[in-house]
C-alpha cells in the first residue's frame, strides 16, 4: 500500500502526489436518517476520485460535507494533514474548493461571461471604499479577473455564447458554464456532482475531455459523482463506492468493477 506522503506515477504519465484531503469516520445524520455512516476516504493532489452508489447512498452528502455545507456529528475532516474545524461554504472556498451541483445553480437571466465572473467573487478583494480611494487598484484587480475568467471561457469553448443569457442555453451548456464559474475560481479541488447528469453521449464525451484536460493542464485534484459506469471507468483515478450511507468499495476502476459487494449492490441493478 502506498503511504499517504507518497507519490506515484500513472500509466498515462500524470503524477499523483500525496494525501491532500481525508476523511476520517464521518458520520452524517438528517433526524433519524443516517446519510453517511462511519466512512472514511483520502483524496491525493492531482487525482481524479469518483464517488459512485445508488441513489440515496450518501454521494451528494458526502460532497456537502467536503465543501462545508454539512458538518458532520461524527469524524474528522483533514486538509493538507490539518485537522479542519467546522467551517462555512465560503472558508472552505478560502481554501481553494469550488463546486458545482447536482442541480444547476446558475444565474439565469445573466449572461455567460456575468455568471462565470461571479466564480471569481473569492478574489475580488478591494471593498467598495477601497474602491472609490484606490481606483487603480481595483481597476488592476478587475482587470486580472478578466484575464482569468476570458481564459476559462477559451478553455471550455464557450466563447461563442459568452454574451448570451445563460436560460437561453441548452441544458449539456449549462453545466459547462456551471464548471466554468467554478473553474474561474482557481480551486486546488474541484467537487463535481454529476457534471454529465441529462446529457447525451456526445455531450457526456466533450465533458470527460474537459474534466481530463482541466486535471492535466492545471493539475486540478478533482472529486466527482457520475452514474454513468463507462464514464467513471475511464476516467478516474481511484473510484469509492456507497451504498445505503455505507462504504463498501475503494480501488481502482479495476478493483472496483471486480468487487462482489460492489457487483451486487451497484453494477448488477439498474438505475436512472
Ligand atoms: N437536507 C437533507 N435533509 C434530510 N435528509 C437528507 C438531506 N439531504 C440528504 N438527505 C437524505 O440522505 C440520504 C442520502 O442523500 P444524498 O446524499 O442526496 O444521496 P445521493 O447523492 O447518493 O443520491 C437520502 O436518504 C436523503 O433523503
Ligand atoms: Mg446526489
């Protein structure tokens, strides 16, 4: 097994490094109903780590948890080897991890270029009086702003629709503007809910070449939930598997694909 201060290589040439998030025992409860039960999991710099189970198995929650929207009654969370106290969406932000939905979180009626701006909220640091003091420095900040989220856009080949009112987009645009604005805010981690949820295959193949392209190019360690088996197979890294609140697999796809609880639980029924 590898230690957690390890890095290693993968057949494709990506360098994985250490341990840089775990979770440790984390219990979730809503009422009576136990969401996450006494799971534990790390994430390593550079990795692509899916989170994968039936509906109603806890993914979701589990992510809300990385991200500080859940705290948990139970477990630990560890960053960069620290012990992380509670903390609220926006301190978890601070720390350089952004998300996307499960449920597009857009703002409709402004364009693409407006929305994804508003993921670089976390860097706009001048305040508005500093502002009307200091106009040159926040002229200089709006200008690096800009300079960010125009390469974003190139990035994720949006340009074509950067004036346009995000509720004119098709739906597989949308969750590609959606990852934009989390994109432009630079995130060491990028959590990622279902980004190929509703799309077509064509679509759910464009998606899987950004999400290998963002990991590659920016080294950006990345979390993600998807349904789609063949979509999670190649691309993540190591892939955790839920069922019921539970975990009941860890591995590579490889490992995973092979594992009887996983098989029966998972892959052998059918889901939406
Ligand atoms: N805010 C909430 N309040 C009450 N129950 C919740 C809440 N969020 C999730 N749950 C419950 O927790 C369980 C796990 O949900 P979720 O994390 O959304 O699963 P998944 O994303 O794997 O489909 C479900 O039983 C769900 O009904
Ligand atoms: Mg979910």
């Amino acid at each position: 097994m590898l230690d957690s201060a390890e890095s290693y290589t993968t057949e494709d040439g990506r360098t994985i490094g250490p341990v840089v998030m775990e979770m440790k025992n984390i219990t979730l409860r809503f009422g009576g109903v136990v969401a996450i039960q006494d799971i534990s999991f790390d994430i390593r710099e550079g990795e692509i780590r899916a989170i994968i189970g039936p509906n109603g198995a806890g993914k979701s929650s589990m992510l809300n948890v990385i991200s500080g929207f859940y705290n948990p009654q139970e477990g630990d969370v560890f960053y960069k080897g620290k012990k992380r106290p509670p903390m609220k969406p926006y301190q978890v932000a601070r720390q350089g991890i952004a998300r996307t939905f499960q449920n597009i979180a857009l703002f409709e009626g402004m364009s693409v270029l407006d929305n994804v701006m508003t993921g670089r909220i976390r860097q706009m640091n001048a305040s508005l009086f500093a502002q009307s003091i200091w106009k040159c420095e926040a002229e200089r900040e709006e200008v690096a702003n800009r300079e960010v989220v125009e390469k974003v856009i190139d990035f994720l080949e949006i340009q074509h629709i950067r004036k346009t009112p995000v509720g004119r987009l098709p739906y597989g645009l949308k969750k590609r503007v959606e990852l934009a604005r989390a994109l432009a805010a630079e995130p060491s981690i990028l959590l990622l809910d279902e980004p190929m949820a509703g799309m077509n295959v064509e679509e759910k193949e464009d998606m899987s070449r950004f999400i290998l392209d963002m990991n590659d190019e920016f080294g950006t360690t990345i979390a993600l939930i998807e349904h789609d088996m063949g979509v999670v197979m190649d691309l993540s890294d190591r892939v955790v598997v839920m069922d019921y609140g539970k975990k009941i697999g860890d591995g590579t796809p490889d490992e995973v694909r092979n594992n009887q609880a996983v098989i029966d639980a998972y892959l052998g029924v059918a889901h939406d």
